[in-house]
C-alpha cells in the first residue's frame, strides 16, 4: 500500500489526528479526547504508518471506552456506588489515566481482568459495580491483544490473530449484555433503550466503533505481514471468548 493510502487510512480509523501521550482535553461535545502528540519528537520519527495507525486505532478505542462507561453508569447510577472508587467521573479518570498505579487490577473486583472480568459483569450472582467490571475487562483485554502496549514503534509487533479474536470476544460481551437478566427477569446493566422508552442506540454504535476499528487494524496488519487470521465461524450466541494473547 502507497504512503498517500496508510494516510487515507489512518484518517478514516481516527476521525481525528491524535496520538496517546497520557492527557485528555474536553473536545467541544464534552466528549474526552487524548491529546495529540508532537509528530516531531523522536518518538514520532522511529514509527511507521503502521504504527501511527495503532497507536490512533488504541488511542480512538480508550476514548469511546470512556465514553462508554461514563454513559453506563449515568444510565446505571447504582453501579458507580458498589466500587468505593467515587463518583462516575472520578471512576473514570482513576481507570484510564492512573494506569500506571493500578495495572488494571482493581480490588473492587478481586483482582479480576480481561474476560475473567467480563464474566464478573455478566455473572447474575455478583454484587459489585457490574460497569467497572465490563471497562476493565474489555480494556485489559484490548491492552493484551496488542502486545501490552499502548504506544506502538519500529520494534514492536502485534499479532492480527489476537486483535481479531479480541474484536470477537467484544462482539460476544455485547451480545450477552443485551440478554444477561438477574433472577428476578431484568437485566443486569442498561445499555440500548427499553420498549416503551425514546429509542436510544449510541451504546450500540460506541460499541460497534471499537469492533470496527480493532478489526480494521488487525486485517490490515494480517495484510502487511501476510499472516493468516483464522475467522470464527461459530454462532455468537453461543461461542465462548477467544483467546487473545
């Protein structure tokens, strides 16, 4: 693929230029954004295209991730109460940018992460905050299946396998959160709008923009390197989570 092609590329993933450093600033939407990074530090100059594209298709995923939970748990405000961590907001700000503190283990939930951690979500008989259980899961998840890394160089390498099967396992979670009900025939977590309720579908399309973007990387890397990415063909309904590392 030509350079101008990784370029058309890279911005049809974003929907903006911006690259993770560790900051967020408030876009004017009130949705929070990673701040962009200075293309001509020396980071920057040891990156390929491919690169650049993780590090926007991991950068996009942690914000819609955050957007996701913050619009969890204001549909789910009990949740934000089980976890001792604060309010939704200082939840948020707690999980995504004191990663360093916390490597995404979480005594709320028992240390638990990745899908161990979706399952907590999913799981009728667990009393804790069913909304951090699900945003840990799915973005340790997601930090796994792209090497442990957030930030993304020369030297590294990722495994499309793993991203594919990562953008399953997500497609999986939302599948059983929709239908997931306690004993008592409610559901577990609120997401999509209710019958009876104004129709109201943005949990599905942040959702879908994670599984999109992660499965845009993971073929264009299976591509790049040639690599053959085996495709689930089991009904969602019933397939377990995939391995991802």
């Amino acid at each position: 693929m030509s350079f101008s092609g990784w370029r058309v590329m890279i911005l049809l993933l974003a929907g903006c230029s911006t690259t993770p450093d560790g900051g967020y600033v408030d876009s004017p939407n009130g949705r929070p954004v990673p701040v962009r990074q200075d293309r001509n530090t020396f980071h920057q100059l040891v990156k390929t295209d491919l690169d650049r594209l993780a590090d926007i298709e991991y950068s996009e995923n942690v914000s819609t991730l955050r957007l996701l939970m913050l619009k969890m748990y204001k549909r789910n405000p009990a949740e934000a109460q089980k976890s001792g961590l604060g309010t939704p907001e200082q939840i948020a700000s707690y999980v995504f940018e004191q990663v360093t503190v916390h490597h995404w283990q979480f005594d709320a939930l028992g240390g638990a992460q990745d899908t161990a951690a979706i399952k907590l979500a999913l799981n009728a008989q667990y009393s804790g905050d069913r909304v951090l259980a699900l945003v840990v899961g799915i973005q340790s998840m997601l930090f796994r299946a792209h090497g442990n890394k957030s930030a993304f160089f020369l030297t590294d390498s990722i495994e499309p396998q793993s991203l594919y099967n990562a953008a399953r396992n997500i497609e999986i979670a939302v599948w059983k959160l929709t239908n997931a009900k306690n004993t008592q025939g409610e559901l577990l977590l609120l997401t999509n709008s209710q019958p009876g309720e104004v129709q109201n579908l943005s949990f599905e399309r942040e959702f879908s923009k994670l599984i999109a973007r992660t499965d845009l990387l993971a073929l264009t890397l299976a591509e790049k390197s040639q690599r053959f990415i085996s495709r689930l063909t089991q009904s969602i309904t019933t397939a377990p989570f995939l391995p991802f590392r």
